[in-house]
C-alpha cells in the first residue's frame, strides 16, 4: 500500500453566489502540500474575493494561521522550507 503524503497547508475562501435552489456552503476549502502552492492558490483566489484565509493543518508544526487582514502581509513574506517533493 503506497504512503500518501498529507498535505500540510489550507486556503479557506468565501465561494461566488449559487443558485439558491441549490444548497451550497459559503465557504470552501483547498488543502496543499506547501507554502508556496498555498500562496499561489491564495494569489488566485484575491481576483474573487478579499475573504480568504489559510494555515496549517494539525499536526504541522510550528502551527500558522493567517487571517484574511494578513493575506496581502504573508502573501510578500518568504516562502518558508516545507516545499513539496
């Protein structure tokens, strides 16, 4: 059985308007093996809407979490070391 590696990054966003006929949740979530995808997808997901969050899934450690009055500040850091394989 082949060991699948956990992501260790999630981007929560507030989803487009649907039709109301349709149940639908207003928020939706990505997860991702890096930082840097994690920002790219966040990159992305500004063109749509402003609220956006993210961080780290348990159990990654040190543990992030960024607001969405934070997204524009993590978006310029440095990408930290836990890249994707």
């Amino acid at each position: 059985m082949a060991v699948r590696r956990q992501d260790t990054w999630y981007v929560s966003f507030e989803q487009k308007k649907c039709d109301l006929a349709k149940r639908a949740f207003s928020r939706a979530t990505e997860t991702f093996r890096s930082e840097l995808e994690a920002k790219e997808f966040a990159k992305q997901k500004l063109t749509e809407t402003q609220n956006i969050s993210a961080g780290t899934l348990n159990p990654h450690l040190p543990k992030r979490v960024i607001s969405s009055a934070q997204m524009s500040q993590w978006l310029e850091e440095p990408t930290g070391t836990d890249t994707a394989p």
